[in-house]
C-alpha cells in the first residue's frame, strides 16, 4: 500500500471507509478495491453508464483524503 494511503486491514474495513462517504460498496467491490490498494495496482472499473464506477473513484479518493483527476473515456473519444 502506498504511504499516503491509511493502513487498510480487510475489505470489511475499507467497506466502512467507503461508507462513511455514503459510498455502499458490495462485497465483490470492496474485495476488487481492497485488493488493488494492496497490491498497489490499478483498479480497472468497466460497466454501463450510471452503474457507479466515477462513484467509486470519488469515494476512495473522499476515503484516503487523496486528489481525484477524472479521465472521460468512451468509445467516441
């Protein structure tokens, strides 16, 4: 994990993190999320419009206190 990024034990833990944004994740995202933050990899968010993935984003970024830069990508650009 990075060392600007608090000390997340579980994805139970970073679920509570994400909620305290107003952020609901689900066990599956929370799994996906902890698991990237952890391996200090990307997390690759696909998924129908207004399924959550900017959401997402924002409240990790809200949760960590960390700069959010928003990239709009579709298959237009």
């Amino acid at each position: 994990m990075s060392k600007s990024t608090p000390s997340i034990g579980s994805p139970a833990e970073l679920a509570q993190a994400l909620d305290a944004t107003g952020y609901l994740a689900d066990d599956g995202v929370a799994m996906a999320a902890f698991l990237a933050l952890r391996m200090g990899r990307p997390l690759f968010c696909e998924g129908e419009p207004g399924t959550g993935k900017t959401s997402l984003a924002t409240a990790l970024a809200e949760a960590f206190a960390l700069p959010l830069i928003r990239l709009q990508c579709h298959e237009g650009i």
